[in-house]
C-alpha cells in the first residue's frame, strides 16, 4: 500500500519516472502501455523516497507565524506552542513561547529569540574555538533571511538570529562552520579539513540544514 495519492500521466515515454513537485503532489510518468501491475511496482520500490521528498516539500512550504494561541513551531529542535499571556513581555518557557496580547506580538517573539540566540550561540561556539586554538573577534547577531552566518577578515562573526529556529545539530554545524574561517577564510581543501575535525558530522549536518531553510520566513 502506498501512503500518498499520485498522479499518473501516460505518454509516449519509454521509461518510468516518478516526481515530487513544489506543491507536494506525486506524479508518476509512464510508457503508454504499460500494465498496471508494473507500475504499482516500480510506485511501492519509491515508496520511501516520496515519503521524504514530500515531507521535505511540505516543510519547504511552511508559512510564516500567526502568533495565534496554540500555534506550533520548533526552537532548537524542541516542538514550542505559543501561548498568549496576560504579562507586558514574551518569554520561552516549558515547551512555549510566552507573548503578550499586544499588536506587536511578531516583535516581541523575535526579541525574545533573539536574546535565546545570542545566549546560545555564544556559548555553543566557544567548544570550537578551543578546539581551534583560534578566537573570534566580536560575535554578532543578524537579520539575514538568505545567509546563516559569515566571518570577516578582522575575525568578526554574524550568525542570522534564526539560526535558533534550527536544531542544535545544525546550530552547531553553522558555527563550527563560521569558526573554522578563522583558520581558513576561504572554502579550500583545508578549511574542510579543519571543519571535519571539529564538527565530523558536518556533511550530515549541512544537507538537513538545507532542509531548514524555510525557518527563515517564518517570523
Ligand atoms: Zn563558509
């Protein structure tokens, strides 16, 4: 059994071929006269390659935040739901993200993981930098929506703050990332050396990252 709907289109094609489209949707294109037992058996073969590209795709799809009562969205790799509370300013606690019910909810939210972001990564990236021998210069935080981090020649360190709306994992892959061009300030054989020594997950780490680049749009 197939745990998703498809599309099929037949044509004049010689091969099978099955794809995940932008908006979710499975299509599967198949030769003419092919019979059906043979596709469905080529569609079970894939079954769990769709699963993952469509989950990914979904995820991709994700909209910004409403700051609704009981909206759900991850900090760090940890489900929080937003709770509206009668209190002047947000906060993160227990699983939520505290906001007050004021018309600048998106703001506040956004001070408040800020502030998680700035604690967290600050202390995250000092591990690398001992393993180093290098130390940054400033570390500072971003709005970049594009770019999750980069590192100057004079050592100066910008992390986009929605980094913390990644997991650890990719948290650390990015700062592990950034606190190697202290070492190496370009992307040459030795700076990925460097980085698979201080982060040896990094290939790993990099490819789900990419899978959380929706989080950038969400607040
Ligand atoms: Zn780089």
């Amino acid at each position: 059994m197939n745990s998703f709907d498809y599309i099929l289109k037949r044509s004049g094609r010689k091969s099978l071929s099955i794809s995940v489209g932008r908006d979710a949707n499975v299509i599967v294109r198949a030769p003419a006269g092919m019979p059906d037992k043979e596709i469905q058996a080529f569609i079970r073969q894939k079954n769990e390659w769709v699963k993952t590209k469509r989950d990914i795709q979904i995820q991709k799809q994700a909209k910004p935040l409403s700051f609704v009562d009981g909206e759900q969205f991850e900090i760090l790799g940890f489900a929080h739901k937003i709770k509206i509370y009668p209190q002047p300013s947000a906060k993160i606690a227990e699983g939520c993200l505290y906001l007050p019910d004021l018309h600048n909810k998106k703001e506040l939210a956004a001070v408040c993981l800020k502030d998680l972001a700035a604690k967290t990564f600050s202390s995250r990236i000092t591990a690398f930098e001992d393993a180093l021998g290098k130390q940054k210069n400033n570390l500072k935080l971003s709005n970049a929506r594009r770019r999750w981090g980069s590192c100057s020649s004079a050592g100066d360190i910008n992390i986009s703050w929605r980094l913390v709306l990644c997991p650890l994992q990719q948290v650390d892959y990015v700062l592990a990332h950034e606190a190697s061009h202290l070492a190496h300030p370009n992307h040459s054989k030795a700076f990925w050396k460097t980085l698979s020594e201080i982060c040896p997950t990094y290939i790993d780490d990099k490819a789900e990252l990419a899978n959380h680049e929706f989080v950038m749009d969400l607040i």
